[in-house]
C-alpha cells in the first residue's frame, strides 16, 4: 500500500454562501443547478488541497435532495475527501441550509463527488493515498471503495 500523504482533515473545507433572488425559482428555493455548482466547487478545492494538482470532476454520484433551501437562508457546503485511489478521488459533500431568523438548520443535500487529478499537460497523475483517523473516517474510507467498485462496474446504488 502507498504511504499516506495526508490526513483527512488536511483537506477538508466548509464554504458558506448566502441564498440572493438571482439564485432561486419562482418558488423562492434555491436553483438545484446552483447549489450542484457550488458543490462541485466545494468538492474540487477539497480534491486540490489533497493532491496539489488540478482536478477535475469525472462523476457525481448521490445527489441527494432532502429539503429545500429558502432565500435569504445561508447554505453552509462541507467537502471531505473520502478516499484516494489511483489518479483518483472520491470526495464527500454535505450541505447545511440555516434559517438565521429561526436558528433551525438541516441536512440539505449530499453528493459525491469523483474527480481526476491532472498534471501541467492535462494527462491522469497519480495521487497520494489519505489516512483516515477518527471512525467516521474510516467508515467513509471503507464505503468509498465500495461505491468505487459499484460505480466502475455501472451499478448504481442507493441511499446515503
């Protein structure tokens, strides 16, 4: 096995955006289009501050939404590399919508996202491995495998 380069938490990030009437539906809920966008954004700088290289999104797997996020709500995006193969890497997000007039927050959405990491001529590098720490990390490592052997043999699965 490869040594680690890095802990999870080397490349975790939180991103807090705050939800304006560009960003919704006629509804007043925030677009999915861009929440998903600021997602993969989350999701890549994680991917980058593991691997030091850029990466790019290759899949997105369990899109999940559970509730809408409202204007004028704060989305608070929380990215983690799960786990770190070949050239490349599955990276966890969790989105946390927060009405600030009432102090009540929920789990909003969760994805993951796969990303490829690249060199200076745009071809597939290897990347270093991560060592997960706490148990949830290392629940997330374990899974990550089994959703990578799911997602390259074309089965889809469920849940989060």
């Amino acid at each position: 096995m490869k040594k680690a380069c890095k802990n999870v938490k080397e490349s975790q990030i939180e991103m807090t955006e705050l939800v304006l009437p560009n960003d919704t539906n006629q509804l007043g809920n925030l677009l999915g289009g861009r929440l998903m966008h600021w997602m993969d954004i989350a999701a890549a700088i994680a991917a980058q501050r593991h691997t030091n290289r850029v990466c790019v999104t290759a899949a997105v797997d369990q899109m999940e939404f559970h509730h809408p996020i409202r204007l004028g709500e704060i989305v608070n995006l929380k990215a983690s590399v799960n786990r770190a193969f070949n050239t490349s890497l599955e990276v966890g997000v969790k989105v946390i919508a927060e009405n600030q007039l009432t102090g009540e927050s929920n789990v909003a959405n969760s994805a993951y996202f796969t990303f490829v990491a690249l060199d200076e001529l745009k071809n597939r590098v290897k990347v270093c491995t991560i060592k997960p720490q706490s148990k949830e990390e290392k629940r997330r490592y374990k899974e990550a495998a089994i959703r990578r052997k799911h997602r390259l043999a074309g089965i889809r699965t469920g849940g989060s």
